[in-house]
C-alpha cells in the first residue's frame, strides 16, 4: 500500500484515511531522490536547462521530425478495383 503524506516537523500527515487500526507500527520508505535538498535539485536542473539551445545538431533533427510529420504519405486508391 502506497500512502502519501506530509512530513511536519517529527508529525506525518497523510493525505488520506488508512484502513489500519491506531497505535499500529508502520514503516516509512523514503525515495533517495527526495533526500536531495531543493537548492541542490534547482542547482542540477539549471545545468540541464537550456543544453540544446543554440545546438545545430538539435534543430536539424527537430526540422527533420516536422518533415516528416507534415509529410504527405498518401496512397493512390483506384475506386474502380473496390467494386
């Protein structure tokens, strides 16, 4: 079962009723990658932000997508061969 909550000072609030008695133990996991401080997070994201922004390569294979999605891939139908 996967609950969540919010975390006040040493209180879990969970955002939802749990169908477990009161006084129950639990166990709490935490994913690694919320131990990471928000500082630190916006630090790595602002490395990333932008990598492609003046990359030829990148707008070269973008310009390629579009052309192929604008393609026209139609097929002849002989509506005479339908009868």
């Amino acid at each position: 079962m996967k609950i969540r909550g919010i975390l006040r000072g040493k209180t879990i609030e969970l955002l939802e009723a749990i169908p477990v008695p009161d006084g129950l133990e639990i166990f709490i996991e935490i994913p690694d990658n919320l131990l990471i401080e928000r500082d630190e997070r916006w630090e790595q994201l602002q490395a990333v932000i932008g990598a492609w922004k003046d990359d030829d390569e990148i707008t070269g294979i973008f310009n390629e997508i579009d052309r192929e999605r604008h393609a026209d891939l139609g097929e002849f139908i002989n509506f005479d061969d339908l009868n």
